[in-house]
C-alpha cells in the first residue's frame, strides 16, 4: 500500500473497510498489516518526541524564569545596598531621640569632624558616616 493511500482508510466507515479487507488477497493483508503497524509505531514515536519537545521547553522556560528571578532578586539587592541614605535633622531627631537644637549641634560637631557635610542651610551626613562618627567617640562624653 502507498503511503498517501492510508489517509484514505482513516475516510472509511466500518462498513467500506469490511469491503476492502475482503477485496485484499492474503499478501495485500499481511502488507497492509505491516505497514499499519509501521505506521502506528511511528506515529507514537512521533507523539512521544512531541511530548518530550514539549516537556523540555517548559523545563528550559521554568530554568530561564529561575534564572530571571535571581537575576532580578540580586539586582533590587544591590540597588537596597547601594542607596545612599542621607541623614538630615529630623533624621538625628528620630535616630537620637533628641530635640531639634541638639540633632542641629550634633550635625554642627559632626561637620567639623568632617563626618557631616553643610548645603545651604541644611546639614546632611550618610548613614556610614553617622556610624564612623559614633564609633569615633564611642565610650566618650559627648557634650552638644
């Protein structure tokens, strides 16, 4: 049987099929069992291969979302790490829990430790100043 013949069987009702197998000499059975059979088999190969296509590519899809995520995870944590946190007045009120005219003198000290830096009328320190300011003088008696 040709190849392109077999599509037509599939067009067949259960009775046309009777009628062909009863047409068909013993050999043309045996050859058309064979190459069903063929058929079959690599039609489930095909399947199957279709199935493990689609399988790896959800598997390379969820390595790749993974990877973005990490990515994306390491990204927003050097950005957190990176941000410049500066310390104004109300920041010094908050952090020492102290009145305005004391957050303003430490600012003032710290500046000319040169921990702290004056812009317009507005002094400003980072947070890694800030610590290295008070590990400075730390365990002594600041007097602001």
């Amino acid at each position: 049987m040709e190849d392109s013949k077999i599509f037509e069987i599939f067009k067949m009702n259960d009775e046309e099929i009777e009628i062909l197998l009863k047409s068909l000499t013993e050999e043309e059975k045996d050859e058309t069992i064979k190459f069903l059979i063929t058929f079959s088999k690599k039609t489930w190969q095909l399947a199957l291969s279709y199935t493990n296509a689609q399988d790896n590519i959800v598997k390379m899809q969820d390595m790749a979302i993974q990877k973005s995520d990490i990515i994306i995870e390491d990204l927003l944590n050097r950005l957190e790490k990176s941000k410049l946190k500066i310390y104004k007045k109300n920041d010094i009120m908050e952090l020492l829990s102290c009145e305005s005219d004391k957050a303003l003198r430490f600012l003032k000290l710290a500046t000319q430790t040169g921990f702290a830096t004056k812009v317009g009328k507005d002094y400003q320190m980072t947070r890694e100043n800030v610590e290295k300011f008070l590990k400075q003088y730390e365990g002594k008696n600041l007097i602001i």
